[in-house]
C-alpha cells in the first residue's frame, strides 16, 4: 500500500517535498494545501493544490500530513491544530523552544490517537542524532556543532516577517579558526558567538525605517541576539541575482577521550555538503512520514522527535535487505 502524503504549504520547503515522494515509489502525493488562492499556485508535478481550510474534510484520504511552514509563527499554531486530525511531520527548527512545541504537540496528538515527529530536518534532525550518537560512544569529551556557510532557511523566514521587509537572506557563517581548533582536538571552550556569525541580506520596502529593520533583526531572541550580525540593503534585483540559491552544510564533532588517564584520542565527525538546504530538509521529512506511518500502524502515538525513532522505520528497505546491504 501506497502512503498517502499531504502537503500543508507550498514554498521552497513544500517543493522540496513533492519532488522527494517522487523519489519513494511507496509514497503518493494527494496534493498541497496552501492559505493562497489555490488556483493561483502551479505544483512541480501538477499534483492537486487546496484550499487549507479543507484540510479537515480530507482526513481520511491523507495517511501523514507534511508541514513546510515556518518555525516562527506558523508551525507553533499550525502543528497541534493539524495533529488532532493526521498524523503529521514538521521542521520546528527554533532548538530553544523545542520542549515546549513537543508538549504542545504531544496533547494533541495523544488524545487525537495520531502520530506526529516534529523538529525533522538536518539541524535539529540528523545532527540530533550525530550528537547524540557522539556523546553515548565518547562519554568523555566536548561537542561542537558548525553550521554554514549556508542559507538558513529558518532564520530567513525570520526577518521576512518584520515589517517593511519584502524578502531577505541570511548566511550562517562558521568562524574557520574556532573549527580547525575544534578538528586539532584542542577542545577550546568556545561561546555561541566565537563560533558563527550572521550575515544578512535584506530588500527593505520603500519609505520602510531601515534603522528599525536593522535594530530588529540584530535583537531578535533564538535568532540573532547571541550573534555578530552584519545587515545589507540591497535591490530585489541583486537579491534575486546573487542570492537565490539554498546552499548550507556543516558539521557535528565529538572530540573525547579514551584509556585509563584519558590518553587516546578520538574525533568524530558527521559533515553535510547541501546544494539545496530545502531539498534536503524535505528529503528528511519525507523519510520521517514513513516512520511516523508505521509507529501509527503499530499505535505508537503520541509526539516523537528523531531520538523516539527506530533507524530502520526510515528506511523503505525491508529489514532482511537492511541487514544484508548495509549492516
């Protein structure tokens, strides 16, 4: 049987999404759901694109319910309303408040008797699981995690929802000498903002108070405070010209120690080259709706995070092909 996947909102991430269950020939794409006019949004594969009012009335023609909103302001709302009616898979990518939304969640779900995994992606999502996975291994030793350089797509969300800003793009920058420290093994104690920068490219609207803008964006809490943060004006044109891509990467390390004085080192590194942060986020949800399918089968309900997840429920490979391929 086919899984049948929905896919509540219709950006870069909801694109990403309907090409990857291209991808998986167990999962089928019953269409998008979109707060726009859905006569107005044309998908990738021509799937069927409604109205997110409908969503209701289609739940049982949807076995997981995709969500490609924003962390923000969308997904916090959006999330517990959607997984009291589907089991559902989303991207919440603000790590402070991460307990919080599962609590939120978790209500939900668990009286609905649905499934949801939240906080799926790449960061948190598989570099959740490479430091998890590096700290139970080297129980002895320092994490560290460098992000960038890349777009994020969270953050970008982030300062489009200021007043006065009409799009923008910001690039997490890892600071090169703190990492090289970090892959020599010195274990450095390194604050947040000894590790990355941020640099913001910013189309402001006419007569819009860039100054606010700016003052804004280098305040905002989870974000940008803990940051050195440079912010740009530009065109739209020169947004779009030289800023339209979705690159990111990074790196997950584990620097420990061994033996009966801590005398052998060890690093673990866990890397990530993406030439479309998107695509690559949707790739991870699309694998986490199969598992959240299954556990749901079995009646595991409730709110999981990738740490709740057995690896091989994200697989579409039976366990006997797992076992002789790639164990």
């Amino acid at each position: 049987m086919s899984i049948r996947i929905g896919i509540y909102g219709y950006g870069n991430l909801g694109r990403g999404v309907e090409r990857a269950i291209r991808q998986n020939p167990d999962m089928t794409a019953v269409g998008v759901f979109t707060r726009r006019d859905p006569q107005s949004v044309k998908t990738c594969t021509g799937i069927p694109v409604f109205s997110a009012d409908d969503a209701e009335k289609m739940t049982n023609e949807i076995d997981v319910m995709i969500l490609c909103g924003g962390s923000a302001t969308d997904l916090p709302k959006q999330t517990p309303a959607l997984a009291a009616r589907f089991n559902v898979v989303d991207s919440f990518d603000t790590h402070a408040k991460i307990p919080e939304h599962v609590q939120n969640v978790q209500a939900a779900a668990e009286k609905a008797g649905k499934t949801a995994l939240v906080s799926g992606g790449w960061d948190p999502g598989m570099f959740s699981l490479a430091r998890l996975y590096g700290t139970a291994v080297l129980t002895e030793g320092k994490e560290y995690t460098f992000w960038g350089k890349g777009v994020s797509q969270g953050h970008s969300d982030a300062i489009r929802r200021i007043e006065g800003v009409v799009d923008a793009k910001q690039y997490t920058i890892p600071i090169q000498s703190a990492l090289q420290k970090v892959r020599n093994g010195e274990n450095p104690d390194l604050k947040t903002d000894e590790k990355h920068e941020r640099e913001c490219y910013v189309v402001a609207a006419e007569g819009a108070d860039k100054a606010r803008i700016e003052r804004e964006i280098k305040t905002m809490p989870n974000y940008f405070a803990d940051y050195k943060t440079t912010v740009h004006f530009i065109t739209l044109e020169e947004l779009r010209e030289k800023h339209s891509g979705l690159p990111h990467g990074g790196e997950v390390i584990r620097s420990g120690v061994t033996g009966e004085n801590g005398e052998h080192k060890h690093v673990i590194e866990y890397s990530l080259k993406l030439d479309s942060n998107a695509e690559f986020t949707a790739s991870v949800l699309v694998a986490c709706a199969r598992a959240v399918y299954r556990m749901n089968q079995e009646g595991n309900v409730g709110c999981k995070t990738l740490f709740d997840i057995p690896p091989a429920y994200l697989s579409a490979k039976s366990r006997d092909e797992l076992l002789a391929t790639l164990l």
